[in-house]
C-alpha cells in the first residue's frame, strides 16, 4: 500500500523527549506524561495555538495500566483542549509512523486542519499481567480455577488468603516482552527470527558487531557535539538521552562474544515520546506557521513474521517506485531506517543506494520505544536535514508480526 500526497502537507515541527533505556533515567515516567512533556515543547517550539490543533494520534504498544483514553490524558496533560479528537494507534513498532500517516490522509481529506502526531512508549513501566486462572496443582488450589480474590479498591483487587500458594500457581506476563515482541501465532520471539535472519544472509558476528559499532559510535558523537539538542524537550529535569557506557558495551561483548543478537547489537527497550505538527500548506499560512518540511508519500507492506527484517526494504522499493511514476524526487540523500538488530545494517545498505542511513546513529545505541519508534526517527531525520542542508529523506522501520512502514518528506527551504 502506497499513498502519495495530492495537495501540500506540511511538517511545521518536530519534537522528542530523550530517550532512556530500560530502568534508565525515565524509568518512572509513565508514557502519558512522557507524551505531554514531548506536546508542551512542540507546542512552544511551533509557537501554534493549542486550539488550533483539532487531531492528535498517538501510537502506543503497551497499553496496560496507563488508564482509559490514554491518548486524550496525554493531550489534555499537554496543554491541548478537551475538544480535541485524540486516539491511540497500535500497529507494533510502526505505531508512532502509522499515526502519522492517519493524520496526513485526515489533512489530505479535510477532515483536519491541524494535527499533532507520533508516539508515546514507556517500557520500564510497564506491568505484569496476571493470568485470570492457575498453571498448575498448588496447595489448595486446582489448576484451571479461578484465583481467590477481593476488593481493595474501586479498581484494585488483591488475593484473598494463601498468598504465597496462589502466586507459585499463577502465571505472570511481562507485558512489555509478550505484547511487543512476542510473535503469538507462530509462538516466536523477534530474535528468533533475527537468528534465523543472520544465518540466511551469511553475516559473521564479527560484521554485525562492526555495524553495531558505528551506531553506539555516531549516536555518541551526535550527543557530545549537539546534534540532538534541537530536537529535544525536556521530561522534568532529563535532558539527555541515555547511552550505554562504553565500559559496559564492552562487558556485553566479553560476555556474548558469538552472539548476533546480543544486547550490545540489538535494540533495547527505551522510553520515549516523539510528536509532529502538521497542516495542510494553506492552513500553516493562513496561521503564520513555518513549515519546515512537505510529505510526499507514505507506504506500508505486511508479510510473513519470519520476513518482518527485510520489509523495510519492500516498503523503500515500493515507496520510491511510486514517487518515481508520480515524477517526484525518489533519491533521498538520508534514510532514517530502525535498527531493530544490527544484522539489518549491511542488508539495508546492499539496497538503499547512495543514501546515508542513520547519521547519528541509531536504535542499537539509543533504544527501542515501540510506540515511538516511527516518530523518533521521522524527527531525528528532519533535523538532521536541516543540519546537513539535505533536500529529501526517508523513515522506514519493520514491524514484528511481519511488515514495515515508510514516509518520505521533502526539506522546505
């Protein structure tokens, strides 16, 4: 599926929280808020009127706990008016970029004339699930009944007697793990396939290792030399992201010296909430706003679980095809693709051309926020145009259940 734009959209501002690892330094930052923060600096960054802005979507992977409308508490939190139309968007690690697309075809159709959108993730808080039943025979109670419980609140409950006894017997989720990364028809992890991958493709540990490398390296640079700080808002008093320490690369190499998958080059968990402002051209001039970019075109392809690593390339190709056929510019000077594991780099850059890809390195140094992910990327690749003085560019990042997204934007000078 590919959507070329028909009418001028425009990209007015791009903003992102920092990024913080798994139990970093965002850890008790719960996604909603994280998501207001990131809205309160696009908001002061765009200069626009809060009550212009009539669309909000968010992509969000893991939902429990946050509360109803999580969407809506986050804008609200964020400064926007209750009367604006906010909805989560769930597409896995696409989530953050199909929102963004959703917000464009609204713009497209006149049914928005200011829309904000992105992602919202925080995986350190996320819950464990208790199963409603027992896995097994424990003490006095079956396996397969149902756990003895009462009230200890309006929406709390608590175990009623044998506590001990009934937790050995029931069975407790990570939610962050089995909602985002957890392939449940094929009963697989995501790095099951990425194994599965590397074998297929050939790549040495020592290769992917090497590419793993130059992410840690360029998102460290990137850090230390500023190159962030334009697109970055502050959450509380957390002004930066939140790198792995060399010391401790280096101890997950000596530890997993063979792994292809490893913590060292893979994506981590991450905490983070990105936003885009958009608006059709005529409405950003009629409100005085200065866009800083134009959407060409978005696409998405879905496929197999086990080929979920190479779509990214699929949605490329097709993305590029038809900007070529339309005689729009389909050679883009950067690419912004997420480093799900550090076995895709070589792949991707067989197949992408004379493009640079990930300038500042990617999500193996900085983390994964599921949710976020697409609007992270879609942000770091609109600074990094500004910077570099660069023309076109292009996001694309698989999805795990199998597929990828793409967007392709053109700088507006």
């Amino acid at each position: 599926m590919v959507n070329l734009t028909t009418e001028s959209i425009c990209i007015v501002s791009a903003a992102r929280t920092p990024i913080g690892r798994f139990n970093g330094n965002l850890r008790e930052v719960v996604a909603t808020e994280l998501a207001a923060a990131a809205i309160r600096g696009l908001i002061e960054k765009s200069r626009v009127d809060p009550t212009a802005v009539d669309t909000m979507n968010l992509g969000n992977v893991v939902h429990g706990g946050l509360g109803m409308a999580a969407a809506k508490a986050a804008a609200v939190k964020g400064g926007l008016p209750e009367s604006v139309c906010a909805r989560s968007i769930d597409s896995v690690c696409g989530s953050g970029l199909d929102a963004i697309s959703l917000a464009v075809e609204s713009l497209m159709v006149g049914s928005s004339r200011v829309a904000i959108a992105g992602g919202m993730e925080s995986r350190s808080t996320a819950p464990y699930l208790l199963g409603p039943r027992f896995m097994r025979n424990v003490g006095d109670f079956s396996k397969g009944s149902l756990p003895k419980l009462k009230r200890a609140g309006a929406y709390r409950w608590s175990l009623d007697g044998g506590e001990a006894e009934q937790l050995k017997g029931l069975e407790i989720k990570d939610a962050t793990t089995y909602d985002g990364l957890f392939c449940v028809p094929e009963r697989k992890f995501m790095r099951e396939y990425a194994l599965q991958f590397v074998k297929e493709q050939g790549y040495s540990v020592e290769t992917i290792n090497e590419y793993a490398a130059e992410s840690h390296r360029k998102a460290k640079e990137a850090t230390e030399s500023g190159d962030f700080v334009a697109e970055t808002v502050a959450c509380g008093d957390i002004m930066q992201d939140d790198l792995l320490p060399e010391s401790k690369q280096q101890s997950i190499l000596a530890d997993s010296p063979d792994d292809p998958a490893s913590v060292y080059n893979s994506s981590v968990p991450a905490d983070n909430a990105s936003v885009i402002l958009l608006a059709t051209a005529s409405t950003a001039n009629e409100l005085g706003l200065q866009p800083m970019a134009r959407v060409l075109g978005y696409g998405r392809v879905d496929c197999a679980a086990a080929e979920f690593l190479t779509a990214p390339v699929a949605a490329h190709n097709d993305l590029k095809e038809a900007l070529a056929k339309a005689g729009k510019s389909s050679a883009f000077d950067l690419i912004e693709a997420n480093e799900a594991f550090a076995c895709q780099l070589p792949y991707f850059e067989e197949h992408f051309g004379d493009a640079e890809i990930n300038v500042h390195g990617g999500a193996v140094a900085l983390g994964h926020p599921l949710g976020a992910a697409g609007a992270r990327l879609l942000t770091t690749l609109l600074h990094a145009l500004q910077q570099r003085g660069k023309a076109h560019g292009l996001v694309t990042l698989c999805f795990g259940g199998g597929g990828a997204v793409a967007m392709a934007v053109e700088r507006v000078t």
